[in-house]
C-alpha cells in the first residue's frame, strides 16, 4: 500500500493538482535482493516516461537506509524497483460509481535533461512497446503454439492413464488437478479504504487483498509456507466503488516446470535435489454494484512463489489447460528476461 500511495504523491508533484490521477497498472515486482535482517527502508521514486498522452510511468525503488547521510545506494541495498503507471482524469466526482464517466486528459510530457533521464525514459518507451506486441500475441487472439499443443495433447493422454483400469499408472501424490487448488474471498467494500480524491477503492488495498488471497492459496496447495518471488505485470481494469462487492479467485496455474513433458515423460524437479518448486497463483478479481446486480472485471494478477516442496499441478478442462498456457508463457519471458539481465550485466 505504501508503494502505491509513494506513487500517487509522485503523480500529483507533476501533475498539480488540476488532474486527479489513478493507477491502471504496476509493472512486474520482484525481490532483487531478501532482507535478512530488521531494518529500515527508504522508499523513493521519480515519474521516469511520459510523452504528453494520458498516462505517466513512475519508477520507484525500496533500500535499506544506509547509516551514513549523503551515501551513495549500493546495487545489493537495494530490495526492489517497481514501476506503476497513474492515468490522469478530470478533477470531478463520476456521476455514478460504475459507469466509465471519467475521461482520460493529457499529462505534461517530461524534459529531459540528463543521461541517466534519457537512459529512464528509453527504458520505458521499451516497456510501453513491449506491452504492445504482447497482446497482440494473447490466447484470446492467437490459438497456442505447436510445442503448447503437445503438452496439451501429453496432459490429456496421462489424465486418460489416470483413469484406466487396464493400465498400472496411477497419479503421483505430488500431482494436484487444477480445480482442487482454488480458493475464493468476497468483501463489501468499507469508505475507510477509498482514495482521498473520490469513493473508489485504493489500488494498494485491492493489491495487498490480492496477495494475502494468494498467499494462502500457495500455502494450502503446498502445506508448507511459500516464498514471495514476484508479480507480474498486472492492470485495473475497472474500478471499485465504496459500498460494491469485490470476489477474488484464486487458482494455481502452472508449477515449474509441467507435470509432464511433450513427450508424455514426467519433468524432473524445478531445483535439483532440494525438493522445491516455483508456483504461480492467477487471481481472478470481479466488482459487483449491489444496487443493480452488475458486475465487472477488475483485473488479473499472477503471483509466483517459492515452495519446500516437488509439486506439479495438472489441468483438466480446456479453459483450465489455456490458464495453464499463459502462465505457462509467463514463467518463460520471465526466464529470458533473466538470462538476458545476466548476459547484459557480464558485459
């Protein structure tokens, strides 16, 4: 919540305050660097992308506070650098809380000055790019690829050996169907979390209500207490208006790596003899309007954890198998995204 509120103070420090700003989307967080000590942290940040449209980027960072005043942060201080991205609308109340009322208006675009700006600013136009030709890619517009295809066909064909009485397979306790890993939530939504500027829920709230929810799903599907890796990418799709309902669902989508492999062979544990396994929890998240029965998609977030344990979840429905696709997606732009930082940073 303190992130996301760091954020909206940077939002308002540019735009004035002629333009109320809300959150559309954060940027995948990740921890670089676990505390293992108690201490204090500095949490900082800058709008670093804006162009004169509607919306801005704004990277933050959270570090340990050094004990020295005026020291440099070093690299290994710092914990993580999330970066969310704010929307300005118009300084006026929504006529009804529901209703897509609100019109995006201009922001200011940044000058720049510096190096270290420009390196920022070309750093978020790669972002915003990026983001462009991914969904362009999306199960909803493109069919799954040939190798998704294969592992689709293998999982089908070993849940069939599950079943058969002739054949002696019989499905490993460490394997677990996807629709016996969900958990559900639903609040009312209470005026004491609501944005200062108007009657819509804080984004930070709706983002701690989405992980703790996760966090407890990760914990029942491993019995063992998970470890936070990171979010991905995640976008508010609508708002939440004070007095609505919000549902969460969450669901665990993919475990690294698949049950089984293309071939129909089972996969050999994510970490070599240690037992663990990276899961990913998708939350699923809709408003109800109380008053009038409507409800709507308020965004999709995808957690990923570290767990003492080899399992491996295994769909069974074909919108369960596309759940498991695009996680499965997730996890493999994450992996070259890392190997690519690794490449990058031994230059």
């Amino acid at each position: 919540m303190d992130l996301d509120a760091l954020s909206g103070v940077i939002a308002y420090k540019h735009t004035g305050e002629s333009v109320t700003t809300v959150t559309a989307a954060v940027d995948r967080i990740t921890i670089d660097n676990p505390l293992d000590e108690i201490c204090d942290l500095e949490l900082s940040g800058q709008v670093t992308f804006a162009t004169g449209r509607s919306s801005m980027e704004i990277s933050l960072q959270v570090a340990r506070v050094l004990p020295e005043e005026g020291q440099k942060v070093r690299k290994e201080d710092v914990l993580m650098t999330p970066i969310y991205k704010e929307v300005g609308e118009p300084s006026f109340p929504n006529e009804h809380p529901l209703k897509d009322s609100s019109r995006p208006v201009a922001i200011s675009p940044l000058r720049i000055e510096t190096e270290e700006e420009r390196r920022l600013f070309n750093l978020g136009e790669k972002n915003s790019n990026a983001k462009k030709a991914l969904a362009k890619t999306a199960l909803l517009k493109q069919t799954p690829n040939d190798q998704e295809s294969d592992l689709i066909h293998a999982m089908w064909l070993k849940q069939l050996e599950y079943h058969d009485p002739n054949v002696s397979t019989q499905k490993p306790d460490n394997v677990i169907y996807m629709d016996q890993t969900r958990l559900q939530s639903s609040q009312i939504m209470q005026p004491q979390y609501r944005n200062r500027h108007n009657f819509m829920i804080f984004g930070g709230f709706l983002l701690k209500q989405t992980f703790e929810l996760a966090f407890c799903c990760a914990a029942s599907f491993s019995h063992s207490r998970p470890t936070f890796i990171s979010l991905d990418p995640s976008t508010f799709e609508n708002p939440v208006p004070v007095g609505s309902v919000l549902y969460l669902t969450a669901t665990v989508a993919y475990t690294d790596p698949p049950s089984v492999s293309p071939k129909g062979e089972p996969e050999p544990s994510p970490i070599k003899g240690l037992g663990k396994s990276r899961i990913q929890v998708r939350i699923d998240s809709k408003v109800r309007d109380v008053e009038h029965g409507k409800a709507k998609p308020t965004g999709q977030f995808n957690y990923t954890f570290l767990v003492d344990r080899d399992l491996k979840v295994m769909p069974r429905t074909y919108s369960e198998f596309m759940i498991w696709v695009d996680a499965k997606r997730r996890a493999e732009r994450v992996s070259a995204s890392s190997i690519g930082d690794s490449i990058s940073a031994s230059r």
